[in-house]
C-alpha cells in the first residue's frame, strides 16, 4: 500500500492505498456538495504574522510546524509557515468576502495536504508528517446555523467509517484539554482497534464560535443594518481513515478489504492442468469474468502461467481481495466455480449455468462480507467498553485492552492528573520515551453523546467530586 520516502515520517501511497483515497474521496465530494458547501483550494503557504493571529489556535499547533526560511541560498524576509491546517490561510479572505448577510453561509471545503512536523515516532496512515485531507470550512449568521453545520459534517464522517469502511466509531464531545486548540467545541468520532486494545480519534468537526471572526476582523452587515461577527465551523477526515480500516479488519495473512473500498472485489484464479484442453478452460472463465465486470463489479483474472495457483491465492489474500474465484478443469465441465471468502476463508462451490443467478449470488456475498465485517468489528468493540466507577479498578482495565467509561468531574485538572497517574502505574517504575506514539497512558476519548444514565449523587471515579458527565478512556494512537 506504501513505500518509504527518504524523509523520515512521509510515505508513498501507492495506486492499491490511493484508489481506496479515492473512493472515499468520491463518496464524501458528492455528499459534501449535497450540503451545500462548494469545493475551493487555498494556498499551501503561510505568513508567520497570519499564523500569530490566534493565540490559542497557534500555540496548539507551534511544536509542529514546518517553517520555510530560505530560497536558494538567501534568507526570506520573513520565514513562511508550511500549513498544519488552514484557518489562519483562509480567515482573512474570509474577512474580504463576507460584508453582507446576504454573503452567509460562506461554505467551502478543499481537498489538499498538510504537513505537521510530528514529534513522536511515525506510525503509517495514523501519524505521518504529511498527510492527504479534506477540510472544510463554515461561516453562519447564527450559532444554530453552525451548530447543524458541526453536527451534519460529523454524520458525514460516520457514514464514511460505518457505511463505507466497515469501522464502527463512537461520537462524542472532547474535554477543554483535547479539543481543537482556538475552538468553542469540538465533535469526534472514535474507533477501536481490537489487535492493540487502542482508540483512533478518526475524524472531527468543530464549533469555532466567533473566536476567529473576532481575531480576523471578520465581520458584517446584519438584516437590520448592525454589525455582527459570524458563526464559524471547520471540519475534517484525512488519509488515517484508511489505517484504521487496515487495522480494525486486517488479519495475519495481510489485508481484509470491505468490498465498497477495495480495488479489486473479484480476483478469478484459473488451474491450468497439461492435460485439459487450454481453450475450453479460458472461454470458460472469460465469459465469468464479462459476466461480472458487465454487472459493475471490480473484477480482475489473473492466468499468468509463471505462478502457482497457490502462490497467487497468497498474493491475494495479501492484498485483501474480497472473494477468489478458483477455477479448474472439474469446475467446467460441472458448470460452477469455487468462491472463496477473504473474511473468514469459507468456501463454497455455485452454480454459473444461468449468468443472472450466479452475478446475483457474487454481489449477495459481497454485500453478506461488508455486513459481516462491521459487525464483527462492532461486537469486538462493544466486548471491550467497560465501566469503571473506582480508580483502583481503573489501570488494571486499561491493561485488558479495554475503552473505559467513568462518570467524572470534567475538570481539567484531574483530566491530567489521569494520564499521568495511568502512566506511572503502568511503567511500575520504567521510563517511558517522549517520541513514543502508543504512550501507556489513558487519555479522554471523548464525552459519548450516547450518555447512560448518571443518577444525582453519584462521585467522579478518581477525584470523588460530583460526577457531571460519563467520559471514555482509553490507550490511543
């Protein structure tokens, strides 16, 4: 799926990883239109004074900043901020265009790259230095506007995981400690991965109030001749998308690809034997091959002669296709073909005599395998979430590789005392690098907005104070 570049934390997605980019990137385009917002692309670069403006915003981002400060040999003027995200490139053309209501909302999105100089170790598609997204950004003339705005962009990244990728997420409201450095509020969702027992924070959606509006002077003319700041949202998914995929249904023998993302949904593998008549085998498996790709199914044939059949089935359970279809002299002359399934490795022989019967048989399996999956994912999940009402029982959770749910203060002082209490309790005295990625720590996930019930009374799991909300912790990327 990738290649390593020579600059540490960059990778190549290559045409297997990028086409499932694509995919996900022609399912959200289409909806994002759907919402109203327009497709827009701002520059890659900027200004050291633009960056400043918002102090929260850039003292959240500083540490991973790229900074270009030469041309050639010469020093520039003023050194020019490679982006990490785009509010500070887009607000003040913001403030250009929005002069009137009648110029609200103001909904763009772009599609581009990002480079945030990661401090921790590099993990592919989770934490690289530079990465592929889609962000989007609001203006609205009320804070119910925004508000519809944060949460249809949220519904959006659901539908992405859950319909498209198979990946069960939870959504939820960070804490002040983990929110969107410079926003009001920010919305997420969050999957697990059962192999590491580690959340992924997957995507986000945030409420920015009219912080920016304030600090980038972007105001306008209201209905009754005032003026106002606007309501502001920003929103986005990147290529981590897919490494979560990868880990949540990947298995020892390499990928398991949900069939609506996967390059290839068919492989069709031909037995050549000596002693069969060569001619009859292809007709054979060329009209099975039309019979698919003419039913709008990714399906490819692989006859090479220079591999075994056993090491093309590897080749392609590697790469996580879907179903293989394995034909051999006895499967012509019987009329059918053996279907084998990439998720659970069940095999089966079906009939192909009638052409209808047997494509509508395919696309059945492959819509059983997306179910399947999710599923599957979803009830792994759902073994391992766990509620836990005093800190005694809390690491040893955490230590079972479980997402944990606590009724808690919501203070951010204790929210940090958590994580460093987690992670001294689970080193038992060893040292932890500060370029560890998979940090031993428990952290907020987030405030689920699928709350159970907190009757009046009950105390916060660590600090014994009131309990205000249940929260979701857990061991993160």
């Amino acid at each position: 799926m990738i290649d390593y570049s020579d600059v540490s934390g960059c990778y190549v997605l290559r045409p297997w990883a990028f086409f499932i980019w694509d995919m996900i990137k022609e399912y959200m385009d289409e909806k994002i239109k759907q919402m109203g917002v327009k497709n827009a692309y701002f520059p890659l670069f900027v200004s050291e004074r633009a960056l400043n403006m918002e102090k929260d915003h850039v003292e959240g981002f500083a540490p991973e900043v790229a900074w270009v400060t030469k041309s050639g040999t010469s020093d520039l003027a003023e050194p020019i901020a490679v982006r990490p995200t785009s509010e500070t490139i887009m607000y003040p053309f913001f403030a250009k265009w929005i002069r009137s209501h009648r110029d609200l909302p103001l909904q763009l999105n772009q599609w581009s790259n990002v480079v945030r100089w990661e401090f921790k170790d590099a993990t592919p598609f989770i934490r690289s230095r530079e990465f592929l997204w889609q962000e989007g950004h609001t203006a609205h003339a009320t804070s119910e506007e925004a508000k519809e705005r944060v949460k249809s962009a949220l519904d959006l990244y659901e539908s992405v995981y859950e319909e498209l990728l198979a990946c069960p997420v939870i959504k939820g409201i960070k804490t002040e400690v983990e929110k969107f450095a410079g926003g009001d509020e920010t919305t997420t969702v969050e999957a697990y991965i059962h192999g590491s027992g580690r959340a992924v924070q997957s995507a986000t959606s945030h409420n920015l109030g009219q912080n920016f509006g304030k600090m980038f002077k972007i105001n306008y003319e209201d209905e009754v001749g005032g003026k106002a700041i606007p309501w502001q949202t920003s929103w986005g998914l990147t290529t981590r998308s897919i490494g979560v995929m990868v880990m949540m249904h990947g298995d020892d023998k390499g990928l398991v690809l949900p069939p609506r993302i996967a390059p290839i949904q068919v492989i069709i593998c031909p037995i050549i034997m000596k002693n069969n008549d060569p001619e009859l085998m292809k007709q054979y498996y060329n009209k099975l091959f039309y019979d698919i790709k003419n039913a709008g199914i990714r399906v490819e044939l692989d006859d090479r002669l220079n591999y075994t059949p056993g090491w093309k089935y590897n080749h392609w359970e590697q790469k996580g296709v879907p179903i293989r279809l394995e034909v051999g002299p006895r499967d012509v002359t019987n009329q059918q073909v053996r279907v084998v399934r990439r998720d659970n490795n069940k095999k089966e022989d079906i009939q192909t005599s009638n052409s209808n019967e047997f494509v509508t048989t395919i696309q059945n399996i492959l819509t059983d395998i997306q179910n399947t999956l999710f599923t599957n994912a979803k009830n792994q999940r759902n073994e391992k979430i766990v509620k836990v009402y005093e800190w005694k029982d809390f690491v040893p959770a955490i230590e079972q590789k479980n997402m944990i749910l606590t009724p808690f203060c919501d203070e951010s002082d204790w929210e940090e005392k958590v994580k460093k209490m987690s992670r001294d309790e689970a080193l038992r005295g060893e040292t932890e690098e500060a370029t560890c990625s998979t940090s031993v720590a428990a952290k907020t996930l987030c405030k689920p907005f699928n709350q159970p019930e907190l009757p009046e009374g009950t105390k916060c799991f660590v600090s014994g104070l009131p309990a205000k909300t249940w929260v979701l912790w857990g061991r993160s990327y």
